[in-house]
C-alpha cells in the first residue's frame, strides 16, 4: 500500500512505480485529506484559515462540484482508497453534500468505471434512465438522509416507487408526447410499468447503487389492473399477455435482485391481489398482475425498440379513444399487441444487454 498525503497528479502512481522498478497494477494508492464541500464561501474561507498548516494538496474544501472534480484528480491518478477527515459535522451541511454529490462519485465516477466495467454501465444516466436529472438527484437525496446501508436505500425506493399510483391511461397521454424518460414519470408522479421501472432504476443509481432494466412476459387473462378503455383494446378475442412488462433490478449483496414496483399497494389490495412480500433487500418481489410466462432480457437502458413500441401503444390508444372506427381496428391489431421480438431487441441493444436465456429469478 502507497500512501500519499496530498493529490496525485495523472500519472503519479505509474511515475512512483517506474522509479522502485514495480508493476503500478500490484500497488493500491491511499490518500488521507480533509473534506468539507460547502456552497459558503465564508464556510471555505474559515476551513482555509483554520486548517492553513495542512498543504493545500491535502485539502478538498469548496462548492461540491469544485470537490467532486478534485476527487476525479485522484481518480484518474490511480487512487483506490481514500481516508477523509471531515470538521465540525454537526455544524455543517458537510455530510449531506457528501452524501448527495461524493458519495455516487467513488461508486459510478470516472476512474471508477474503468476499474468497474462490469458494473459501471449500470450505473450512468442514460437517455431513459437520467439518472444525473436534477430532479431525479433531488429525489433520491429527499429518500436516503439517514440511510446506513445499500439495501436500505434500495429499500425507500423500492416502497416510493411502489406506492405512486399505477395509471397506464395517463402515462399513455405523456408517453404519446414524448416524455419518455424516468424524470418525466417522475415529474408526472404517476406511470404504469415502463415509468415505474425507469425510476426505480434511475433513483437506484442516483445513490450508487447498481440497476438495470428486466422484462418479462406476462399471462393476465382479465387484465383488472388496467384503465377499462385500455383493457378493452388490449385484451383481445384470446386474452393476449403482456408481452414486454418492464421492473428494475438491483445489485446487493454481489446478486442482481428482481423488484417490481408496478403496482401500487393500495390499488393491488383494492383489486385482491395484494403484495404477499415486503423489501428485504435479498428476495425478488413478482408483480401481482399474473404469472410470469418468460423472461425477455435485461439491459442498462431501456431498449429503444420497446420505448418505441410503447410509444405507438399509447398514441394508438388514445387515437381510438377518438373514433369507433379506429377503435375495431386497434382492438384487432394483433401485431401491433405482440410487441417487438426479443432477438431483435436484444441484438440492436448491443454491449450491456443480459440475454434472456441467462436471465433468472433469483
């Protein structure tokens, strides 16, 4: 273990090694500084002041954004382990700065990712999954204050998301617009499957907590979750299934769990089917709305294909709400209920999908 008692610049540990004649890979780089991110300037300057025998390269003290791009520094200079020292915490909103911009950073930062690829594309704001949305980042700091573990914070938004309300009709008036993304089903605090998923993701990793996208294909004859007008066209002469239901997964526990947050608790109580298991951080939690058939796939962003498709389902929707005519035509649309096929879907979605024959339960 090398430690370092002030900010490596690039290149620092690789230099360090070529001089003792040693391989940079089989060292670690540690570093002890003082941290206080503070948007105060007056905050700043008395930190300065007070701590002004510490050299400056030991210090981190200023707006988070200036910290956070200071921790980068070490990031990229090939620190792995940092020891910060934090002043005056009860006097201060030092630790929620921390925990809202420094904390994600050593768990999804640059520097992080490159020594984490197998985790570090679940964990970046995508175009659905905008994690990064001021909103979404809101949010997920209103959620977690307090919250000593990860599958304690999975857990306050796992129970969140569950319980915004489910309404597929008015989710399909936004979708149809455009707003396609998980801070838009944020913002609108109601969504059906696609926007519960998104945001349980998105806020997932807005705390730096590793989510993805599943998908399964779902058996449900009467479909009572639905709105009436919906369930009237998409239920078919056969009872079609759904074909692309979307819920989050999270990793604790070096484990993907499976979380579906689709239906919230009262509407699934109302309707007789309700959850028959709480978060507990290591149990995958089924949706309520039927027996799921197959499992379709995982992916860190919500494939475009399905987005699309789900797009064209609710403008179709809401076109047929409009007229009789059209309203025959999109009941007898089969195609259109069948959705896009999984290989396709799984083949454009290329580098970080999880094919649906290696995806399990549990």
């Amino acid at each position: 273990m090398v430690t370092a008692a002030g900010v490596p610049t690039p290149g620092f540990l690789t230099r360090a090694c070529e001089s003792a004649g040693r391989d940079p890979s089989s060292l670690q780089l540690s570093v002890t500084v003082l941290l206080a991110p503070t948007d105060s300037a007056a905050d700043e300057a008395r930190i300065r002041l007070e701590f002004a025998s510490i050299p400056a390269s030991g210090l981190i003290v200023g707006h988070p954004d200036r910290c956070a791009e200071r921790i980068r520094e070490y990031l990229d200079g090939g620190v792995t382990h940092f020891l910060f020292t934090v002043p005056r915490v009860m006097e201060s909103d030092y630790l929620h700065a921390i925990g809202r911009d420094i904390i994600p950073l050593l768990k999804s930062g640059s520097g992080l990712h490159d020594r984490c690829p197998r985790y570090g594309r679940f964990l970046v704001s995508t175009d659905y999954i905008d994690a990064d949305h001021p909103l979404v980042r809101a949010t997920a700091t209103a959620l977690v204050p307090g919250a000593a573990s990860d599958i304690e914070r999975v857990g306050r938004i796992y129970h969140y998301v569950r319980d915004l309300p489910y309404d597929i009709l008015a989710a399909f008036r936004y979708l149809a617009r455009g707003e396609h993304r998980a801070s838009d089903a944020l913002r609108h605090g109601v969504a059906f499957c696609m926007g519960k998923a998104s945001m349980f993701v998105a806020l997932c990793r807005a705390v730096g907590v590793p989510a993805r996208i599943a998908f399964q294909t779902l058996s449900s004859p009467d479909k009572e979750f639905l709105a009436p007008e919906v369930r009237a066209l998409w239920g078919g002469k056969s009872g079609r299934p759904l074909p692309w239901h979307s819920l989050g997964e999270a990793h604790l526990g070096n484990r993907w769990v499976k979380l579906d947050a689709t239906i919230d608790a009262t509407t699934a109580a109302r309707l007789g089917k309700p959850y028959r298991r709480d978060f507990d951080g290591v149990t995958d939690i089924a949706t309520v709305e039927g027996p799921i058939l197959r499992e379709n796939g995982s992916y860190a962003d919500y494939p475009t294909d399905v987005a699309q498709w789900y797009a064209r389902v609710a403008r179709a929707v809401l076109n047929a709400l409009e007229s009789g005519d059209f309203h025959a035509r999109v009941a007898d649309d089969d195609e259109l209920w069948a959705g896009p096929r999984r290989e396709a879907v799984a083949r454009r979605q290329g580098p970080g999908s999880c094919p649906a024959h290696i995806t399990r339960m549990g």
